[in-house]
C-alpha cells in the first residue's frame, strides 16, 4: 500500500532553533531519508517552504478567490511530505515514527486512495 | 434443536468463526455478512435434523461459499473478482487447520480490534462486536449511544481496517508487549464499565463484566504463561466475586465497610487468588494488573474490613507508583493509607494530588476528599466535598450514596 506522511511542525518554533540543531536535524533526515530510500519504502518526498509563502485558491460560483496563507491556521503547519510504499499501517507507522520531527511534532499517516482500473 | 439452543451455539462460535473467516476471505465486511448468510442457513437446518459434530467448521464452510457467491454477485469488483476467488478458494485449503492456527486467527482478531490506530471506544466497541459476537443494539446500549450512532462507528472502524491497511495479524515479537498491554486496557476498559457504570441508573452492568472476564479467560488460553494477562483475570474475577453484596435490592451501594462478606462468590475468590499467585510466580518484574489483583486479594481474603492487611494494601500501592505511577493510583494509595495512618495524613496527601492538577475532572476526587473530612468529623467541609462528588458523577447510586452519607452527618 501507499501512504502520505506528512510532517506537521510548529514553524514558529522550528524557525528559532539554533544552527547546530538545525543543521543536526538536517542530518538525521538526510540519514533517514537514505534509509528508506535502501528499504524500497521511499516514493518521494520533499520539504515545504513556510506557510508565510502559501497560497489560498478557492472557486465559488465560477469566480476564483485566493487568500494570502494557509487554508487553516493551526499550532503546527504542514512542512513536509514521504510518499512511501509499505506493507501495511503497522509498517506504515514504524516508518513515520523513524521521521526525526516525531519527536517535536506530528506526522499523520494516510493511505492514498487508489482507484481500481 | 430449539431456536434458543441454536442461538447459543451462534454466540459461542461466532467470534471464532468470524476469526477463520476473516482471514480466509480477506475482507471484514465480507466476513461477517458471509457469516449472517451462514447463521441464516444454519437456522433453518439445524432446527429440522441434528447439529453437526463441528459446528464451528460447518459455519465457516457454509459461510466461505456465501463469500464466493457474494463477490460473484458484486459485478463493480470485476476487475479483482478472479483474484479474490482465488484468494478464497486458495485459503480454504487449509480449512482443517489444527487447533492452533484458529487459535492465532482468534489473537489475529483481538489485537486487529484492538489496534492504537483506533480510538479507545472504538476499540472496545468493535471487539465487543466481533470477538464478543454482541448485536450492534447491545453494543450500542452498553455505551448508551444510539444504535445509529454505534453502527455508524463500527462501519467506520472497519472501513478504516480495509482503507488504511490495518494488518490481521498478531504482532511481531518487538512491538508485541506494548500491543498485548493495549488488548488488556480494552479489556479492564469493558470490565470496569461493568464494574462501575460511568452514567445512569444503575451502578453495575453484570453483562460487560462477563464479557470481560470471558475475554480475559480467552486471552490467558491463547497466550499462555504471560502475568499481565493473569494478573488482569485475576484481577477483574476477584472484583466480581463481590458483586452479590456491592448493592441492596433496591439498587443502592453497599460500601465495603458495610458488606455481608457472605455474599462474596467464594469459588471465583479461589480462582482469583490461584490466578495471583501464577501471576506473580511469571519471571519479569511485577506486572500493574497482577500488583492490583494482589490488593484486590487481600480484600478478598480479609475476615472483616477492620481486620484488612491495611500496611500491606498500602505498601502494594507504593509497590505500584513505583512501576505504573498516576494520580489515581496516588488517590488509592491516600486512601488505603488513611487506614493505617489515619485520615489526617491520607488527606494532606489527597490536597497536595490536587494542588498538582493530576486528578482535574476525575470524580472520585472529591468523594475520597469527602470521606476522609467526614471522618476528621469535619462535617460542613464533608458536606461541601459531597456535594462537589455529586456534581462529578453521572451515576444515579453513587449520587444516593453522598446524599445518604450528608443525611448521616446531620443526625
């Protein structure tokens, strides 16, 4: 099966940490990152700029509106995404447990609708 | 055979028949109504002639070939439809499995039901609803909801289980003792609703104590050896021994202290008791469950409250902040020390639990509260914390309780 993981972090937090935590963080995810990639777990993957640089597009009544931010403000955006092939949820979140922001934020694990041809 | 004994049969081999079938066909949904098709067969012939020798083998049986009618029938899976019969049909040949295999499908089902991916009422109400085999009205009168509402959460749990990948397996040896204590919270979870209901009019629910306790008995089986499963049954057995004297005819709380201890069930105090002492006997350290059933012992085996082992109750509780430390167990210990030391000392312990703000919001602070002012004879404080009790509860006796402990102060 394939899942999305997504990383969920408090950016305003994130955005104070000092370099040598930064950087050492930028490590554990490079070393991660690897890992999975060795595994076969690994889709794809990629990190988001801030959610300062989001844009809102909407359409209602054929006339499109967009807004400056996120679609929701919460206490932790969206910062980043795995797309990866496991064997099942358990195997799943073993995987999103190992993505180094478990441990200050929150990663949500969600199956991706697959259509039958 | 009558219809009542048919019935009987059902509730005995449905968990364990949905368990086989599960895994045969891949699919709860399918399982379970293949399974309905199969009771629905069953039905009409076993009240004609004789129930087969293996009525459990027979039902999976039946129930598979409703399966492959079923998927046959549904013509939007025509894309997997050949791949599915042949799951099914490949499964059934190891239809006469030895014991053990339908004994792993039986596990493969309680930890599936019981998976942290779910919600804790989720958890318990679809193990209820599958390994227990209850109806979706009972299931939903258990947790006084609505019937919609409850047959709306378990079409969800289990579209999430097929959706999300939920695998039907007992998991592996590293992830399987914090797993096992999750089944076990869901199944103290189901007894102590049963214990002592949440809401309502009544103070027990005899029924979900049964069904807990049959679950703990099935678990102690499947996994043999393991003290947190005894340490569990043992635990929820010897609570439920008391049940007879917990209330008059009336329906109003018997406390402890108040009890006719021939009431007590003395077999299921015996069996509670060996159950403690395997428990404690399992190499490891000490398990909560089989620490509880320990206090829960000494209870049992007290002559009278007065003549309790009070200093080793207490001591058992220190024994448990140790390895499972929470307010609640902190409450308790307060409590039992109130016994040896007196309820000065128990209360400066309670006072100094709720200036942390560790037990916000859980109601049997103030009761506790509440005693031990009554006993320190400081009766407008007692009265006040009573009421603060009653406000808590949504539980008709306990409420009668505090009232009747408020009208005893004033005489």
């Amino acid at each position: 099966m394939q899942y999305l993981l997504m990383i969920y972090q408090n950016e305003a937090e994130y955005a104070k940490i000092d370099t040598g935590t930064s950087q050492k963080m930028s490590a554990e995810y490079e070393a991660f990152t690897q890992s999975i990639i060795r595994n076969g777990n690994f889709k794809a993957g990629d990190r988001l700029r801030p959610t300062t640089t989001a844009t809102t597009v909407r359409v209602r009544d054929g006339k499109m509106l967009t807004t400056d931010g996120p679609f929701a403000e919460t206490r932790e955006q969206l910062g980043g995404y795995y797309l990866i092939e496991a064997k099942d949820l358990d195997a799943a979140i073993e995987i999103a447990a190992r993505i180094p922001s478990a441990r200050v934020g929150s990663i949500e694990v969600r199956p991706i609708w697959v259509y039958d041809k | 055979m009558t219809p009542g004994e048919i019935d009987k049969i059902f509730r005995d081999e449905a968990g364990r028949a949905l368990a086989t079938l599960i895994r045969l066909v891949g699919d709860f949904d399918l399982a379970e109504d293949a399974l309905q098709d199969a009771f629905a067969v069953a039905l009409e012939r076993w009240a004609a002639c004789e129930v087969p020798d293996n009525p459990r083998a027979w039902l999976v049986n039946v129930a598979r070939h409703k399966a492959i009618d079923r998927v046959r029938r549904q013509a939007i899976f025509r894309g997997k439809q050949q791949v599915l019969l042949h799951e099914i049909e490949l499964n059934a040949q190891t239809v006469d499995e030895p014991a053990t295999m339908l004994d792993d499908d039986m596990l493969r089902l309680i930890f599936t039901c019981c998976h942290p991916a779910f919600a804790p009422e989720v958890r318990v109400a679809l193990t209820l609803r599958t390994v227990c085999g209850l109806s979706t009205t009972q299931v939903a009168r258990a947790f006084l909801v609505g019937e919609e509402a409850m047959a709306q959460r378990l079409v969800r749990a289990k579209q999430k289980i097929r959706l999300a990948g939920i695998p039907y397996e007992v998991p592996e040896r590293d992830t399987l003792a914090p797993r096992l204590d999750g089944v076990l919270a869901v199944i103290y979870l189901v007894f102590t609703e049963g214990y002592v209901a949440t809401e309502g009019a009544d103070l027990m629910r005899p029924d979900l104590a049964a069904e807990a306790i049959r679950l703990g008995r099935l678990l102690d089986r499947l996994m043999p050896d393991r003290g947190g499963i005894k340490g569990l049954l043992a635990l929820m057995l010897l609570h439920d021994a008391r049940r007879a004297g917990r209330e008059t005819a009336a329906g109003d709380i018997v406390l402890l202290e108040e009890q006719d201890r021939m009431l007590w069930d003395r077999g299921q105090i015996e069996e509670g008791l060996r159950l403690v002492e395997d428990a404690l006997r399992v190499p490891g350290r000490p398990q909560p469950y089989a620490v509880q059933a320990a206090i829960a012992a000494l209870h049992a085996r007290a002559p009278s409250f007065e003549q309790t082992d009070w200093r080793q109750i207490a001591g058992l509780y220190e024994v448990l902040l140790r390895i499972s430390p929470s307010p609640v167990i902190e409450l308790n210990h307060a409590a039992a020390l109130s016994m040896v030391d007196g309820p000065a000392r128990a209360l400066d312990l309670v006072d100094a639990i709720s200036a942390r703000g560790g037990l916000r919001g859980y109601e049997l602070l103030p009761a506790v509260r509440a005693d031990l002012l009554r006993r320190m004879g400081r009766k407008d404080e007692a009265c006040e914390a009573y009421h603060a009790a009653t406000a808590a509860t949504q539980l008709e006796p306990l409420r009668r309780l505090y009232a009747r402990r408020v009208r005893e102060m004033d005489n």
